[in-house]
C-alpha cells in the first residue's frame, strides 16, 4: 500500500525557515528532498497518533514537534509522525518533482526570513581540529545539516587565542547572525567567545559586537545576535585555551 507522507516545518529554538508560498492561513508550503544522505544521518523519533487525532494528523504532528527543542521539522507516514532534527537553512526550496520529494509545510505566524547573506562568504581560522569539517568547508556553506556528534561540526584546537573570521567580500548590511552551537554536550564549546564586526577582519581594530559567557541551556540550540550595521567581516575569538566549535552560522541582511 503506497502511503502519502507530509513534511511540516514547525518553529522552535529560533529555526529561521526557508520563504516559502502561501498555502492557507495557518500554513506556507515548500519542498524538501528526503533522499539525501543527512535524513538517513540524522533518524527520526517515532512517534505514534493520539486517540482522536487522526482527523487532524498535520496539526497533531506540528504540535508535537513545536514542544520538543531538539525537532525541526516532521514527517507524516499515514500512520506517525516522525520528529526529525536535520536543519534546513533559510532559502532551501526543493522546485523539482519525485518520489523522494515531498510538500512540508510551516507555521505563518513567523515572518517570511531575509536573505542569507553568508552563502558565498569564504572562512579562515587559526586553526582546525584533525579530523572535523574545517571551517572554510562548513561554516557557512550548505543548505541542510544534520549534527549528531561533536566531530560533526567545526573545531579549533584547544590553544588560547583562537580566531575565525567570516569574510563577506565586501561591505554589506547586516540585520542579524544566527549561530547555531556545537552539539548540547559540548555546549561549553560555544560560549566564552568575542564577536567582532567591521571592515578590517582583526579583533584588534574592528569594534566588538558581543562578549558572549552565558552557557547554553538544554533547550538552546542556536543564539541570534543584532547586528544593524554595514561590515565586510565577522570575528569569532577565543582566548582560554578551551576549543572554539560552531556548527554553522548564517548572516542575515
């Protein structure tokens, strides 16, 4: 028997979706491709139909993921919903058609997200962990993720004076950036950082945006920062000797 899925895009923990068409007024409709080897990566949590909810599957299933931080996004099977954590960035927008591309839906009560404007920045850092995604390969590259384990993300060696810096190419204004955290058990990893933006690419002469030593709470998985001006380079510095890991982040106009 051949079963008709849907894939629901439900807010939680910031989750800036992709713009997407309007397909009613509680819903905007996109696609998503289920084939690629991040959903296999990253498994669903299972989780089977209430009594009295089959009437109503999309909306039972949204609220199930919207009460649980680790879910994005859910898959309706005909028969359970499935809690996925893959991230899809904003923008992402599947335009062809096949048996692995599916309609997802997500909430209108968030507004339509801008532009990222990340996409084509390139990345530099002191240094890389052996073994993890570099950061010129994976800060800012990709539209869809799945981070289960700390080497799933990029990493600084644990020396002190630690830098990243996110080179936009030119100077251009920023609204907000989006910073998605290494994995919750490395969390420490994350914070006790300094955030830098201006048009030099040095700590030392850009002006400091952020000085961020709040730890992550459970439910935390990224942090959004308000920008609100014209740069050219964003600067991530550490300076404990602890390693500085992030798994993505996202510049938005």
């Amino acid at each position: 028997m051949m079963c008709v899925r849907y894939l629901i895009l439900a807010v939680s923990c910031g989750l800036l979706p992709p713009s997407v068409n309007t397909y009613s007024s509680l819903n905007y409709k996109f696609q998503v491709d289920t084939s690629l080897s991040v959903f296999t990566n990253c498994l669903p949590r299972v989780m089977q139909m209430g009594n009295g909810t089959q009437s109503s599957p999309i909306m039972y299933c949204i609220i199930l993921c919207s009460a649980d931080p680790s879910c994005n996004f859910v898959t309706y099977d005909g028969a359970s919903c499935l809690l996925h954590t893959v991230v899809l960035a904003s923008g992402y927008n599947v335009n062809t058609s096949g048996p692995s591309v599916y309609p997802a839906y997500r909430s209108s009560g968030q507004s339509i997200p801008p532009v990222n404007i990340a996409t084509t920045a390139t990345v530099t850092a002191t240094t890389d962990y052996p073994g993890f995604p570099t950061f010129a390969s994976a800060l800012v590259q990709g539209n869809i993720w799945c981070w289960q384990q700390v080497s799933d993300c990029s990493c600084t060696l644990n020396k002190a004076n630690q830098v990243v810096t996110i080179n936009l190419g030119s100077p251009q204004y920023m609204s907000q950036i989006l910073v998605y955290r290494t994995v919750s058990s490395y969390s420490s990893l994350s914070t006790s950082i300094s955030i830098y933006v201006g048009n030099t690419g040095s700590r030392l002469t850009d002006p400091l945006l952020y000085q961020e030593n709040r730890p992550y709470t459970s439910v935390e998985t990224t942090r959004v920062y308000t920008v609100g001006k014209t740069a050219q380079y964003i600067t991530f510095y550490r300076n404990d000797g602890s390693n500085l890991c992030l798994c993505r982040v996202l510049i938005y106009d």
